[in-house]
C-alpha cells in the first residue's frame, strides 16, 4: 500500500459538565487527510483545500507534525506527501486542528501496518494541537479517533475512558461567523474556583456518567450544565442566552459552549426535536449581520477516524 485517505470527524469538547476532559464525535462532518509515500524522508504538504490561511509549512502543520512525531518514535523515517481538504471552517470551536491532526494519526498508522492502537494514536494526534494552539489538549483528539463519547482523566493510552451513548440522539451546531481564540477564551476564565462550585460541578459530572450507563435520559439532561465555564465564555458569543432559551423552549436535553467557541450546540432526543431546535436558533440569529451555519448530527458510537475508499 503506497498510497490512503483518513477521514476524521469533527468533535464538542468540554460538552459542559468535563473542561478539557470530555468530547462527543460528530461523524458527518470532518477532514480528510491524503497520504502517499514520496521516497524520501520528509514530509510535505502539497495541497490544502478550503483551508486558507491554514500553514502548510511541515513544521507548522498540524498534520505533518503528528506523522514526524510518530516517525520519530519508530525511528523510521518514511516520508509521505499530504493532501488535507477540510471539512469545516476553523476556528469554529468543532475541533477543526483535532479533525486533521487525528485523520493524519490514523491515516499514517494503516498506511505503515498499524503499528499503534488507535488508544495509543490519541497521544501522537495531540501534537497537532500543541502546534495549532499551543497545548496538547486531547479532549478533542481522542473522541475524533476512538468515536463516541470518551473522557480523558489522563494522557496514556490507558487513560482514555469509551463511555456508553444514549441511542438515537441528535446533535444540533451552530456557528455564527465570528472570531474566538483559543487563547483569548481561556484568558477569560477565573484561575480559581469557588469550592461550592466546585462540588456542584464534580457532582454533575458524576451523575452524567451514571445517567450514560443507566440509559437514564432524564438524568442526563438534569446533569449537563456548566456551571464553570459558560457564565464567562458566554459573554463572547452574541445572543447566547437567547440562543439556550430557544434550545430549552424547543425540548432541547442540553445546551452549551463547543469548545471554546463559537459554536453552541443542542442536544435532542429525536430527529424532530433536532429540526425544531435548528430553527429557532437560526431565527434568534436573523435580525443579526452574521453568518451563521447551522447542522443537524446524529450522534453514534461508530464515529470516529476511518479509511476511505477513492
């Protein structure tokens, strides 16, 4: 085999109750990452589509980086020539950096004989976001690849925790086009929290992760709320409270911050209950100048990285 095609999705990370710890797969949308031995040992990307302004340096690439990283590991230094058309704007706050670093992991991985597990994989896929964002976050990373729901109460392989998904739930994104960075949402948030808060807050997550294993609908949307987070982050997107009340009015189970933003997302019951809440969020947007995209997703464990057949 000379020559793949990785595709992975893109993700919500935090998804309230887990900051840095916790992601979701989104499945239909996401990058792919083309990968073709050139005969040396370097890695080069030759192509971005719908990416501009994203680096196509190799050591400013995300993608380039993760497969120099994992090179690096074997000591094997078979160079690979890459094509990344993306499939999502970034900057969204839906893991754009995570979607490509992740692709190019698992991609990379099949094309030298699969000598990671994709567990093992989620480490090498954080250096792309060392390199996009400068932390090796892998909230995102690790949904992207494993699919599904996945909490990270560390950085090994044997940290990664697959949790069980509620069947026939449906995910609705909104983007407004504006600009959040990383770095300026993080700067925002308070370096130290109240213990109150704090005990509130483990105590949702808990009963989120019940809420999972008992197949517990209820619980689960009693327990998804950020209660660390979103009262600061919030301030940085237009309209957000009138975003959430919509989501609740229209029997949204939960609503929240996609990572740091500015994407919110709605979490609904039904295929239905998903249109209804894609509506009313786009109609609190439409007396505003911006653009906006907004999706429906229908969440599912088999979701993460994957070979394409081209």
């Amino acid at each position: 085999m000379n020559q793949i095609t990785a595709y992975a999705p893109a993700t919500l990370a935090n998804f309230n109750v887990g900051y840095d710890v916790l992601g979701l797969s989104l499945n239909d949308i996401g990058d792919e990452v083309e990968l073709r031995f050139n005969g040396t040992e370097e890695n080069n990307i030759i192509k971005m589509i719908n990416g501009d302004g994203l680096p196509v340096d190799r050591d400013k690439n995300c993608c380039s980086v993760v497969i120099r990283k994992m090179q690096e590991a074997q000591n094997k230094f078979t160079g690979v020539d890459i094509i990344i058309t993306k499939g999502f704007a970034a900057g969204s706050g839906l893991g754009s950096s995570s979607a490509s670093s992740a692709a190019a992991a698992y991609g990379y991985n099949k094309l030298i004989g699969n000598s990671y597990s994709n567990k093992e994989l989620v480490a090498f896929a954080a250096e792309g976001e060392r390199v996009a964002c400068g932390t090796a976050h892998i909230d995102n990373v690790a949904p992207s690849i494993l699919g599904g729901i996945v909490l990270s109460k560390g950085n090994k392989a044997s940290d990664l925790i697959e949790l069980p998904l509620l069947e026939n739930l449906y995910a609705v994104t909104l983007f407004p086009d504006i600009k959040v960075k990383t770095s300026d949402a993080r700067k925002i948030l308070n370096d130290t929290i109240d213990l109150k808060t704090l005990t509130q807050q483990v105590s949702l997550m808990g009963a989120f992760v019940a809420s999972l294993y008992e197949k517990d609908m209820e619980l689960f949307s009693e327990s998804l709320k950020d209660l660390v987070v979103e009262p600061m982050r919030s301030l940085l997107i237009p309209k957000f409270n009138e975003l959430k009340n919509a989501a609740h009015e229209n029997n949204a189970l939960a609503f929240g911050i996609s990572g740091s933003g500015p994407s919110v997302f709605a979490i609904a019951k039904n295929k239905e209950h998903a249109s209804n809440i894609q509506q009313a969020l786009e109609d609190v947007y439409k007396d505003l100048n911006i653009k906006i995209q907004t999706r429906k997703h229908l969440l599912c464990k088999q979701s993460g990285a994957r070979i394409l057949n081209k």
